[in-house]
C-alpha cells in the first residue's frame, strides 16, 4: 500500500514539473503586426454624426508583411493625426493637428495615405481605425 501511493505521489510531481516547464513551449512568441500603412483612393465617405467619425472606403494598397491591391474602410476619428502635406522648413516643428471630423474634408476621388491600427476587421472589406492620415488633393 505505501508503495502505490508512493507511485501515486511520484506521477503527481512529474505531471507537475510537466506543466510548470512545458508551459513556454505553448507560449505565442509572435509579436504584434506593426501599423498597416494604406495609400488609394477615396471610393465612397460616409459621416456618422452619432460617434462622431467618418468610415471612408478606400481602394489601394495595403502595407503589412506584404503590399496587397485590395479595397477597405478607414474610421477617421478625433483621435486621428493628420500628416502636413509639406515637410517643416528647417528649425520649425511639424504642424500635426487632430481631425476634427464635423470639418474634415474629404471626398471621392481624394488620394489618401493612411496609418492605420493593428486591429482590422475580417469583414469584406476590412474596417480599420485610421492613427494618421495625410490628404493629397
């Protein structure tokens, strides 16, 4: 009888030492898909005034892991940066303002580049909120 719990005693302890050190095999070492950068066109813009931002849908380029031709929606926010189209002239600071989205303007047919978050939707097409945007007209 001592001998079995003995064994029991000793199976419980290498099932421990199991699980405490083969914990980091299981462990995800992926780091997180750095900003996606987006450059197209404006296709459609669509304001909604109860949140306060604007869903515009863009047709382009998507740069992640890899450069994809594809169609999405940035969310222009009040948390959203927008990019100067001029670089600062030297010894000046970059005039980077928030939108304001009841005032921003943007239509079909804008060149946009977009910063957008590391969450994107699996929706067709994929929504994503936009950190920065830069307009060229």
């Amino acid at each position: 009888l001592a001998g079995v719990m003995k064994n029991k005693r000793i199976i419980a302890l290498a099932l421990l030492f199991l699980l405490v050190f083969s914990s980091n095999v299981f462990a995800d070492r992926r780091k997180p898909e750095p900003n996606a950068i987006f450059m197209g066109t404006v296709e459609e813009v669509q304001r909604n005034e109860d949140n306060n931002t604007i869903n515009v849908k863009v047709k382009g380029y998507l740069k992640g892991l890899v450069v994809q031709n594809q169609e999405l929606i940035a969310i222009v926010s009040d948390e959203t940066l927008i990019i100067p189209n001029e670089c600062p002239k030297e010894g000046e600071e970059p005039d980077i303002k928030k939108v304001n989205p009841k005032e921003f303007k943007i239509q079909k047919g804008d060149t946009v580049f977009f910063v957008l978050s590391e969450a994107m939707t699996k929706s067709t097409p994929p929504q994503a909120a936009a950190r920065a945007i830069q307009l060229a007209k």
